[in-house]
C-alpha cells in the first residue's frame, strides 16, 4: 500500500487533501504539534474512508523534528511516495515588531522543515523510482509581502527550492509539484489575530484542484481564475496594493502596523 505523508494535517488544506488522497485509496501518515487534533483527525477520516491511518505528533517548527519524524516512519516502516509539505504559518506586521523566536521557528517550519524532509525521503523514492512531492507555497511568493515579509520571503523561498529541484528530479521518476494557493478559509487568519476575507477560496477546492494537478505532474498550481490573473499583474503594483492591506490588517490586530 502507497502512503501520503502531509504535515500541518488537521485542518484547512492539509485536511482537505488527506481527504483527496483517502477517498482514493492511499493511506495516511498524517503530522500535527497536536496528538488531540490528529486523533480527532483520524475519528473523522475513519468515519468516511477506509484506509490506514498514521499519526505523528510533532512540532515541525524545532530543528531536529523532521529527523526524528523521518526515523519514526522509517521505524514502522512506512512507504512514503506523496510526501506533502504543508504545514506553515505567518506572522503579521512591522519586521521591527515581531517577536524574533516566533519569526526563527516560522522560517523553520516554512522554509527549512520542508527541505530536510525532501531530503530525508527523497533516497527511498529514488530507489522505488516512484514519488511524488507537493510544496505548499503562496500566491505571496510571486512578490514581496510588506507588513508580512518573512513569510512572504518564506513562500518565495520554497517556490524557487520547488521549481529548482523538479528539474533535477524528472528524470528519475520523481513529480514535484509546487501549490501556490491564494487566500483561502483556514485557521491562518484567526492565528494572525484578523478576520478571514469574503473572498477566500474553500479548502475543498483547493485541495482538489491541487490533488489533480499533482497527478497531473503540473509544475506551479494556482488555483482560482482570479488568483491566476494576479500573478501576472506586475509586482511592484501588487507591492503596493499589499503593504497597505497588510498594514491595516497589522494595525487592526494590533501588531506593529504603524
């Protein structure tokens, strides 16, 4: 049996593509800082799906985490071919305002994180010459982000890292693909202290959408027509239009807008 390892699986996206890969037969090794979210995670997805179900509690934003992840599987001896990395989170507002251990453990779980885990599962892969790995990136990596810069950075950081290694890894069966979704209704706004938008695209949706492309071998996956149009408006006018949206949501939450 094939195996989906996605990270930052309880909610949002990520649980909305576990579902993508149940309902088609692949079991679960779902990841989470939270042993209580998973389990409630595993009740739900059992109630709908038979499949086979892992969970890993650990907090993928420490340095050590994904090795000792990776060794865990590896002990159970588990076959990883999808590995998802999904699991991230932003910080909003002034770069002189936000708490530098907070900043140093998002870059972690954003950038560094999903690297060593491509990494780490990516020889196992290269042996079955059979993978697939999907990066969850941003609409935000197509320019910078002001009021929300290290994330922005963050997500353009695994962008370019997505894209660099597909072409090393084509000719060895291996699919990368990179999921650039837009705003979309998860728990990321209320963890940054602000209302989720009117317009944010459904977490069923994007998953799909990103579950096809993915089998579809597609490089960059943007889903949504208006998120497709806005990659192409130029950066510097999308520069602008999100430092004033960042700064007022900033300020609003009362995280160093001003």
């Amino acid at each position: 049996m094939e195996y989906a390892l996605i990270t930052g699986a309880t909610s949002g996206i990520g649980y909305a593509l576990a579902e993508c890969f149940a309902k088609n037969g692949v079991g679960l090794v779902l990841v989470s800082s939270s042993l209580e979210h998973l389990r409630q995670t595993k009740e739900k997805l059992e109630q709908k799906y038979d499949t086979l179900i892992e969970l890993y509690e650990k907090d993928l934003s420490m340095p050590q985490a994904a090795e000792e992840l990776y060794q865990e599987i590896k002990e159970r001896q588990t076959p990883v071919t999808f590995l998802v990395n999904n699991a991230g989170f932003g910080l909003l507002g002034a770069t002189d305002q936000i708490d530098m251990t907070q900043e140093e453990r998002m870059l972690q779980l954003n950038m560094l994180t999903p690297v060593k885990l491509v990494k780490l599962f990516l020889p196992d892969m290269e042996r079955r010459q059979r993978g697939y790995i999907l990066n969850v990136a941003s609409t935000g990596a197509f320019q910078p982000g002001p009021y929300n810069s290290t994330y922005y950075a963050s997500k353009a950081f695994l962008y370019s890292y997505s894209r660099a290694i597909r072409k090393e890894l084509k000719e060895k069966g291996i699919v990368v693909s990179t999921l650039c979704p837009g705003t979309t209704g998860t728990g990321f706004f209320a963890r940054a202290g602000v209302k989720t938008p009117f317009f944010a695209m459904k977490p069923e949706r994007v998953a799909a959408i990103a579950y096809a492309g993915l089998q579809k071998d597609r490089d960059v996956i943007v889903p949504g027509v208006l998120n497709q149009i806005l990659r192409i408006v130029p950066a510097g006018v999308k520069l602008t239009a999100v430092a004033k949206m960042k700064k007022k949501q900033a300020k609003s939450a009362g995280h160093g807008g001003m």
